[in-house]
C-alpha cells in the first residue's frame, strides 16, 4: 500500500495523541516541518501543541526555531503563533 500525501496529517495527529514516545513523534515534526505540503506543515506545529498539552513537556530548544522559522511561513504562521501562545499556557 502507498501512502498518499493527503494521510500524513492525519497521521501525524494520531501519532501525537496516542503514540507514547512523544520525543520520537515531536522529531519526527520537526523533520516534516520543512515539508512542501502546507497541511503536512501546519500539522506539525499543530502536533507540539498536543504534545505539549497531552505530555506537560517539549523540547522547546529544538522546536523554538523551527516555530520561529514558520513564523515567515504565510501558510504556517497562524498556527505557529498559536503554538507558542499554548506553549505557554501548557508548560509555563
């Protein structure tokens, strides 16, 4: 069977809320980040919010630049200004 591009964000979002290891799940985000698909990219930042919340924790070292990175990113940037806004809600 071939995955097809239309599954990864869904997949991605099971995988934050059901996958226990949540550091393999937020690098595998961060290794999409950067991905041509907007949605595979705005379910990343969408991911570290869920593992933000559902966890109590993230690596905010490594995910910080990639959120500032999408920031610039006209189809990310509201969803990764309202990740840093629940980052600080769920870890601080």
């Amino acid at each position: 069977m071939v995955a097809k591009i239309e599954d990864i964000p869904l997949t991605l979002i099971r995988l934050a809320y059901y996958e226990p290891d949540w550091l393999w799940v937020q690098d595998l985000c961060i290794s999409l980040s950067d991905h041509k698909d907007k949605w595979v990219r705005r379910a990343c930042v969408t991911c570290f919010s869920h593992l933000a919340r559902i966890h109590g924790r993230i690596e905010r070292e490594k995910i910080n630049p990639v959120l500032t990175r999408l920031l610039d990113d006209p189809d990310v940037f509201g969803y990764a200004e309202d990740t840093l806004e629940d980052l600080k809600v769920f870890l601080e």
